[in-house]
C-alpha cells in the first residue's frame, strides 16, 4: 500500500507541480503527517521532492525532474485495455490516438502482463448505444471539443425539440458528455446550467471572450445536477396499465424512465371483467404499470403494444387512446379485408 501511495504522489506532483500536502492527503485518504512522511521517504529513495510552507506554499518536484513509470499491475493493464464507449474516440477524432498511446502502453507493461491484456482486449467489448436505437444524426464537434479544451465562450445555434426554427445562445462550456451514445454540451447559459444535445446544435462559432463559469463548479457537479433534474422531472400524469407477461420485459425496455415503480402481479380480484380483444388470459398472466408521463397526448405510445396493454386509469388517457385507434381505423378502413 505504501509503494502504490509513493507511486501516486510521484504521478500526481509530475502532472500538477506544487500540490499542498492537505490536498494530497485528502485525494490519498490519508493524515498529512503520513503525507510528509511518505515525502520524506521519497526524497531518502533520490527523488529531488521539497517542501515549502506558507499560504502559497506545498510539494514539489525540482524543476525538469521526470521518471517513467512503468510499473502497472495486473489489474491495471488489463483495465486499459477495457475501451468504454469506444465511438467517443472516433467523434473526437482520437482513433488513431488511442490505438498509438494502446501500443506504446502495451510495450512498456512487464512481459508477464502483456498476454492478459492482449487477451482482454480481444474478449471484452463495451458497445455504448441502446438496441434499437436507429441511425443517428452527423455531429460535428469541432468547435465544441475546442470550446472547453479552450475555455472559450461559444456561440451557438441551437434547435429545440419539437420545434423547427432553431435559436441563437451565448453559452459558457464546462465540457463535453456521452450518454448511450448521444452527446451532450454542458454549459452555462445566463448563469444556469444547462444541456444541449450536439446533434442538435445547428452551428457553432467560438467567440474572444474567456469562459464565464460559476465559481468552483466543475463538469461531474454540474453534469450530476442536470441528470437528476432530467430524471426527477415531475410526471403530472399518473397512468395505471396492465400488460401481458409475455410483452413484459419488451415494455420496460422501451418505456425505461416513464416507469414510476417495479411492475406487479395484476390482483385478480380487481382486474377488469372484459378482456381485450386478444382473448381470454389465464390467472397471473398479466402484470400491472404505474407510467408517467408530462402530458396527456402522450399516452399515445402505448399504442405499439397493441392489444397486449389495456390503460386502466384514468378515464381522460383511455379516451385519448380511444380517438387515436378510431382515427387509425377510419384511416385504414379501405384496406380492410
């Protein structure tokens, strides 16, 4: 444990020059005074490490002082060769990169290690898109990836959902996000967080002006803070439904964040007199949803399941689904056999 720590205040003085012994111990989950003492004994190993004190004072390296590093275990080697979300790299350009910086890391590992993490990375596959998720859009993120490696404000034209004239924003970047193979921008707009998806985002021009980010906000806070205001949206329609056990699982995967709680057996004892119109199910064979959904009109999706889902409550969401199917069927009636 003591070799790993002294590896890592190597690691981290190299990347970030002075650190203050009270960040390094915190970062290391350990006393400054173990920090000073772990100091001390890389500078009795030959390491040239000082310290100096005072408000502005910390650890650090004398200056051109560099080691290579090459002492990985196991675990870690293997854990490089591990490629989440691999069409990240491709969307920043960093293909050929990471295919390079793989190599020279696989040249650098201890003989013993190679043949693990060759082998991981031939057996182990992290695809990051959803099933059926479709084509997706062309997203150029050039100007994007140079924004917030930048720090630069950005102008953007950006098109909301559902509408089809896109608006013009100057936004303050903290970073770039890729979720289930979609990607996000994270910025400030106004003062406030805010997403914009970047397929989505119709032109992008940096502007001169440095980036105006709120103090000590960083990307993880700020993109933690979006996702669970996307998550605990409030659903002012609550929809009761049961469905057949055998769409069951299909229905969770595609109404995923919709769902209000875990499905559950349908009480036989309350379930409707009439069945639908896809026959009579035996006991058991159907399992209750609680779905919400921020509008009405959109219990229309319940529609693909056919038959196989019967809205139970409220009255308003069967009526809707109601008019849709007699809409569909004054649609369709030409063609009926």
């Amino acid at each position: 444990m003591k070799a790993d720590r002294l590896l890592s205040i190597l690691l981290l003085l190299q990347t970030r020059g002075r650190v203050p012994a009270s960040e390094l111990a915190t970062r290391l989950e350990v006393s400054t005074r173990t920090v000073y003492r772990d100091v001390e004994a890389l500078s009795a190993a030959g390491v040239p490490v000082y310290a100096e004190r005072g408000r502005y004072g910390g650890i650090a390296l004398l200056p051109g002082f560099r080691t290579d590093v090459t002492g990985l275990t196991a675990d870690e080697a293997r854990a490089l060769f591990v490629l989440a979300a691999q069409g990240a790299h491709e969307a920043l350009g960093l293909d050929d990169a990471l295919g390079s910086a793989l190599r020279k890391v696989m040249a650098a590992l201890p003989a013993p290690h190679r043949p693990a993490a060759e082998l991981t990375g031939r057996r182990i596959l992290v695809d990051p898109d959803r099933w059926l998720g479709g084509p997706r859009p062309a997203v150029d993120l050039d100007a994007l990836h140079t924004a917030v490696l930048t720090d630069r404000r950005l102008r953007i034209r950006y098109r909301h959902s559902g509408r089809t004239e896109p608006r013009t924003y100057t936004v303050d970047p903290y970073g770039l996000v890729a979720k289930a193979g979609v990607w996000y921008l994270v910025a400030d707009r106004r003062g406030r967080p805010q997403l914009f998806r970047a397929d989505r985002v119709a032109r992008a021009r940096l502007t001169d002006a440095p980036v105006q980010r709120r103090p000590g906000a960083e990307l993880a806070e700020v993109w933690a803070e979006l996702r669970r205001q996307v998550e605990e949206r409030p659903a002012p329609v609550r929809v009761t439904a049961r469905i057949r056990r055998d769409r069951l699982d299909l229905a969770v995967r595609i109404l995923g964040p919709a769902l209000l709680a875990p499905p559950r057996p349908e009480d036989q004892e309350g379930a409707q007199d009439d069945e639908p119109a896809g026959g009579d199910a035996p006991p058991g064979a159907w399992a209750v949803l609680e779905i919400g959904y921020p509008v009405l009109s959109a219990v229309r999706q319940l529609l693909q399941f056919g038959d196989s889902l019967e809205v139970l409550d409220p009255p308003e969401a069967r009526r809707v689904l109601a008019g849709s199917a007699a809409a569909l069927t004054t649609l369709y009636a030409a063609d009926a056999p």
